[in-house]
C-alpha cells in the first residue's frame, strides 16, 4: 500500500509565460529607444533639433532609455522619451515587474485543494521549479551587481581608479557603499561624479528583492521535500526492528524447547 501524499500548487504557467513576453518586449522596445537616441545629442547641441527657447543643456533618461534637451520653455527628446513606445514600454515593466513578483509569492506557498488555482504537484516537481527561478534570476542579479560593482570588489578604497593606468593623476575615492554598489569619485581637477548612473545603481540593488523571493521559495521546497522523505524511512525501520526481535524471540522459544527435551 502507497503511504505518498499528494501535494499541491498554484498554477504560474499564465504569469511566466507573461514574464517571458513582457521581457521581451521591454528588451525589444529599450533597442528601439536605444537606436531612437543615436546622434540625438548632438543634433540638439548643432542647433538641428528646434525646441521652444534658447537651448540650455543635455541630459539623459534611464527608463524608457532616451536623450532629453532642454530647451528655456520646455523639452525635446528622442523616441524613448514620450509618446507611444513610452506608454508600451511603461506597461510591460510593470506587467513585468507585477507577474514576477506574483509568481514567485505562488511557488514559495503550499495550497490546499479546492481551487481551480490549484493543481497536483509532487514536492520534487516544486523543488525542480523552484530551482529553476532561483538560478535563472539569481543569475542576472548577479551579472548586473557584477556590472556595476567589480570596481567595488577589487579595492573599495581605489573603486575610481580600478581598471584603467591613471599614473599619478588617479582619482580619488571619497566615498563608498556595496548597497547600492556605489561610490563618488573626485578627480585632480576637483570635479566629483558618481562611479555608476544612478539607475545602474538602483537596478543592481532592486534586482536583490526577486532573488531573495526566488532563494526562499527555493529553501521552502527543499525543507518540505526533505521532511516528507523522513518518514519514508521510520516505517521501514520500525519494521526491521520488530522483523528482528521476532526471530530474536522465536531463536530463544527454540533453544528453549530444546534444553527441556521437546
């Protein structure tokens, strides 16, 4: 007789499936923003690009990627800065960010039945799910902090002149912190800037919360999975055990009967 119990959990097909694509299309659509901010610049700068008022200066724009000049009235930017592929762009992160978020609370849970949100699932099917999400966003949380942060890594004191031949004209480091990875850098001349954009920064950092989920989930499947292998082996022993005090005492009963002549 079969002693297994039948686990459950939620179906996420639906919300990765929708990561996948909405992923997608953000990479696609950040290109396009990406391709959009080519020589916009220097258009600007060349006075090629008219805007309301004198032109002052130009800056650029993280999420949706795009290049901004600001103009005495107002702004002019690139594809990426307003308009339609903006709003897609805009959507899909936060579809993005939304089922992700949602699927990864839905692996970490262990559901009853009585859902039609709910399925069969064997704990090892979990944990193989589970392992899945944590490597593969693990993964890019690594690879951005690495990114961003290796300078931090080699020598927080020296982040600023990591990675290049200053000679004697290195600048120096005045400040630092690995949460984000960061750091100000103040050069020879006195002028300071960041090692990192700050969006580079935020994204190394705020990719930490998925992986966590992702981690937690992953432990949870685990330490369920080994609990339930547990008692697979205590009926077995018990079993043993009893099997041989048995032939223990039916070896005894048998010397027994022999010492009194049966």
């Amino acid at each position: 007789m079969s002693h297994a119990r039948t686990h459950f959990g939620y179906r996420t097909g639906g919300l990765w499936a929708a990561v996948g694509i909405s992923f997608c299309a953000v990479v696609v659509g950040s290109l396009i923003a990406l391709f959009g901010m080519l020589e916009f610049d220097e258009r600007c700068m060349q006075g090629l690009t008219q805007g309301p008022g004198p032109f002052r200066r130009v800056r650029g724009q993280a999420f949706p990627p795009a290049t901004i000049c600001e103009f005495q009235n107002g702004e002019v930017s690139s594809i990426g800065g307003g308009g339609v592929l903006s709003v897609l762009l805009w959507g899909c992160m936060l579809t993005l960010v939304t089922c992700l978020l949602v699927a990864l609370i839905a692996e970490c849970l262990d559901p009853r039945p009585g859902s039609d949100l709910v399925v069969p699932m064997s704990r090892i099917e979990k944990l193989r799910r589970t392992g899945a999400a944590f490597f593969v966003i693990g993964s890019v949380f690594l690879m951005v902090y690495a990114f961003a942060g290796w300078r931090l890594v080699a020598g927080p004191s020296s982040a600023c002149a990591a990675g290049a031949d200053w000679g004697t004209n290195a600048p120096k480091t005045l400040e630092y912190s690995f949460f984000p990875p960061q750091a100000t850098c103040q050069y020879t001349s006195g002028l300071t800037r960041q090692m990192n954009p700050d969006w580079v920064a935020s994204l190394a950092t705020e990719l930490a919360v998925p992986a966590l989920i992702a981690g937690v989930g992953f432990a949870l499947a685990w330490r369920r999975w080994a609990v339930d292998r547990a008692p697979d082996s205590g009926p077995a022993t018990r079993s043993w055990g009893r099997s041989r005090r048995a032939s223990t005492a039916e070896a005894g009963q048998s010397v027994s009967r022999s010492g009194r002549g049966e």
